[in-house]
C-alpha cells in the first residue's frame, strides 16, 4: 500500500496515472486497481476529494432529467445503479428519500408534462405528476402557492465524502500508488509521458485527466483546446439537525438555464441544506460565500419551506462546480496519444462516478491499455457517518469490545475518540483538520468545533508525530 504526501517521487514508470482525485479520478483509480498494472493517482491538494467533490448537493440521482440519449444520461442511469450496490456493500450511508420537482407558477406547472415524459425516454418509469393536495399532504411545511410537482421515487441522499474515500482507499489498497501534494505543472509528450510535478518527475505511459475544475488547463499542456472550464459557484446554508422533521423529501426546482436551481434537501448527516447559488466566476479558488447569494438563498427558501428560516444555521459554505459550457460531459479519448479527458462532469459525477470509471477504461484500451486478467477487489466497509443507521455512540457491542468508541470528543455530533483514531490510522489518512472532519463529522456540528476542536486537534497532532 503507498500513499504518499511529501518528498521526490518514487522512480520507475507507471503503466497509467490519473491527475485529480476527486471522486471521478479516485473511482478510475479503483477500476484501474482491478488489472495487474503499476498506477498512479496524483492530486495538487492534501486529500482526495478536495475539490469539488467535497461540496455539492450530494443527491444520488435517477437521472430522469438529464438530456435523452446523452453520455450523461447513459453513465447516469448506470452509474445509479452501481453506486446503490455499492454504497450497500460498503457502508456508505444513503437515505432514498424521494424528490418532489415542485412547480410554483403556471409556467413550473405546465413544464411537468415534459419532464415527465424526458424521464420515460431516459428509462426511468416511475416518475408520475401529482396535484397540489397530495403535495401538501406529503410535506406539510411547503410554502403556500405551490401547484403541483412531479414525483420522482428514486432520488437518494449519500454522503459524498466516503463515497470518495471508500475509492481511493480500495484503489490504494489494491495496489494503486497515492501521491498527495503533486500539482502536474507541465507535460512533455513521449512514451512515456514525463509530467513535471511539485514533487519531481513523473513517467507514465498512458493520461487520464480527471482534474475537475483544471481539466481545460492539463487538456492544453497535451496540445488539446476545445475544452473550456467555467467554475460555477454554488453556496449553501446547512440548517441544525433540529430542522429535520420539516422535509421530508428532496424539494427540486424546475430546472432553468444554468442547472436544477434551489433545492431544500436532508442530509445523511441529519441536516437540511438550502442551495446551491449558480454564479460563473473567473476564479477556480473563490469558494467565499457573498451577503448577495446567501440572502438569495434565504429568499428562494423562504417560499420553499418558510418555517426553515427560523431554524438555527450550523455553517455556509460554497463549491464549484465545473461547467464546460454544454449539456453532457465532455469525455473525450485521444487513442493516439494514450490519453483520455474526463471533464466538464457536473453535478450528476458523483453518481455517475463507477460508470464513468468503467467508460475510461475502454477509452483507455482502445489505445492501447493492456485490460486483460481484471480481478475482484477485496471489499472496504467504511465507518458509518450518517444517522439513519447505527453510529458507534450508540452501538453497546462496540464499546464493549472498546471503551474509546464510547468516549464523546464532538458532542454536536456525537464523535468518539476512536472514529478519530481510526480515521487518523486509516489507508488514506487525513491531511488536515478539514480532512478529518470529513471521515469523521468532528467538528461539523452548530459550534463548529468551539467546544472540541483542541482536544481533536490534539489527537490530530498526536498521529501526525
């Protein structure tokens, strides 16, 4: 097993390396661990999944919506199923919750129709309209005014951060080599490829880019220009767990032009998130929240579930997303150059993710990738962060065979002091406090860690020495 953070990089050549570990990259990673190849997973930041992946809506869709006949659509719909088996194999806590698509107008209202009829041609059968009373009946905190919604059965909530964390650590332990704190600053085109990293060379004979929000800019270093990443802004306000008994469901917008809009959502987490903001910015690290897009937020809320804004706020916070300027991923194999771009993956990448994974690695063949004599890959079980299943707290078995899983250290929520060592012990450990929060939840909760954060940060320190 290798992970890797600081200090020259291992020498030799590899037979693949993905640039971007976020959930895209890690679960290619975790596909590639499967044949018997030397392979790389580079990421510029300290962790996996600190990008993009690590603050978005974390839905896991049905795909009902995405453009017919589409790549997206077709990953999607794959993708969806593969990940809900997964998730299950692996402890990744996911709630199917449903969605209500509701319209607030007589224009939201006649749109349904057709959005019922794009989820039938996207091979999703089960979404149906159904009239404002059983809207109201269903979620009695709506605001006043809504007309009708479209039902759609299958939207889950997942957590987004074991579902990277659970790739990336079955691609380490499959023998994949992790190198955190690796920026890729050039490319010189040969075979092998040698990338200049902030860590030193790198010699690859086949590129996988899957740099999210950078994935124009590694495009140019191969010679590549017709990929433009916009960084689209999305802030969200998270809502105390006290707010949960007032949603029931996801509550979608209808979609406008630059995306699905505000939604009202539980988390696995026990939360509610109100969001996301769409604002294309220049800057691919302005993840600040604005005054302006937090009161737009409160506004879209206010008419969505009014009684959500007297609910305390635990945190703010912004992603951004990768916007390519089109409705489908930009996927795209270069077979000559044994090279394959997977950008422009939206929102929708998280789901999409095992079969995106799959899809590149028939690109990846097709020029030239030897894929014979895969393998099953020994399976993870993560521990669990989401409260619809038992946490260790609460878990009479566990503490009994160890006292430190009934020792709280975050009381917001409910985090003992061996989750924290098991997660600072683990195959990808945390490279920061941020990191550990997002294996743990310490420090997540309505004081954001006033209370805890010296004693985590202390447990912290004392792994690191």
């Amino acid at each position: 097993m290798s992970v890797t953070t600081g200090g020259a990089l291992p020498g030799g050549e590899y037979d693949v390396t993905v640039v971007g570990a976020g959930v895209v990259g890690s679960a290619i990673a975790r596909e590639l661990a499967r044949l018997p190849l030397r392979t790389a997973l580079v990421d510029a930041s300290d962790d996996v999944g600190d990008g993009t992946s690590k603050a978005n809506t974390a839905i896991l869709h049905t795909g009902f919506d995405a453009v017919p006949g589409s790549l997206e659509a077709r990953l999607v719909r794959e993708g969806q199923r593969l990940l809900s088996a997964y998730a299950a194999d692996s402890g990744i806590p996911v709630e199917p919750l449903g969605a209500l698509l509701v319209a607030w107008d007589e224009e939201q209202r006649a749109a349904l129709p057709g959005l019922a009829d794009k989820a039938v041609r996207n091979g999703y059968r089960a979404a149906r309209i159904v009239p404002a009373e059983e809207v109201r009946a269903r979620e009695p905190e709506l605001g006043p005014g809504a007309l009708g919604a479209l039902d759609v059965p299958g939207e889950s909530v997942i957590c987004p951060w074991t579902t990277t964390l659970a790739y990336a650590t079955q691609a380490v332990r499959g023998g994949v080599e992790l190198h955190l704190n690796c920026r890729v600053e050039s490319v010189t085109s040969g075979d092998p490829y040698t990338l200049s990293t902030g860590r030193g060379p790198l010699r690859t004979r086949h590129l996988v880019n899957a740099a999210g929000l950078y994935a124009d800019e590694i495009d140019r270093l191969l010679g590549h220009a017709d990929l433009t990443v916009t960084p689209r802004r999305g802030q969200l306000i998270v809502f105390d767990e006290l707010a949960r008994s007032l949603v029931r469901h996801i509550l979608l917008p209808v979609p406008g032009a630059l995306g699905k809009g505000v939604l009202v959502s539980p988390t696995v987490y026990g939360n509610v998130m109100l969001g996301p903001t769409a604002e294309d910015l220049d800057d691919k690290t302005d993840t600040g929240s604005t005054a302006e897009g937090l009161a737009l937020l409160r506004e879209k809320g206010r008419r969505i579930v009014p009684a959500l804004l007297e609910e305390e706020v635990t945190a703010v916070y912004a992603g951004l997303r990768a916007a390519a300027g089109r409705e489908d991923y930009a996927i795209r194999a270069h077979p000559a150059q044994r090279y394959v771009t997977a950008g422009g993956i939206r929102s929708t990448g998280l789901t999409a993710s095992m079969a995106i994974a799959a899809h590149v690695v028939e690109l990846l063949a097709d020029g030239g990738l030897p894929v014979a004599g895969a393998r099953e890959l020994e399976p993870v079980r993560m521990p669990n962060l989401g409260e619809a299943f038992p946490r260790p707290y609460r878990d009479a078995e566990m503490i009994a065979a160890d006292p430190e899983y009934g020792r709280i250290v975050c009381h917001c929520e409910r985090v003992t002091r061996r989750e924290i060592r098991d997660a600072l012990a683990a195959t990808v450990p945390p490279g920061s406090l941020d990191g550990l929060r997002r294996r743990t939840r310490a420090g997540g909760g309505r004081c954001q860690g006033f209370h805890c954060g010296a004693a985590v940060r202390a447990l912290f320190e004392e792994a690191r020495r």
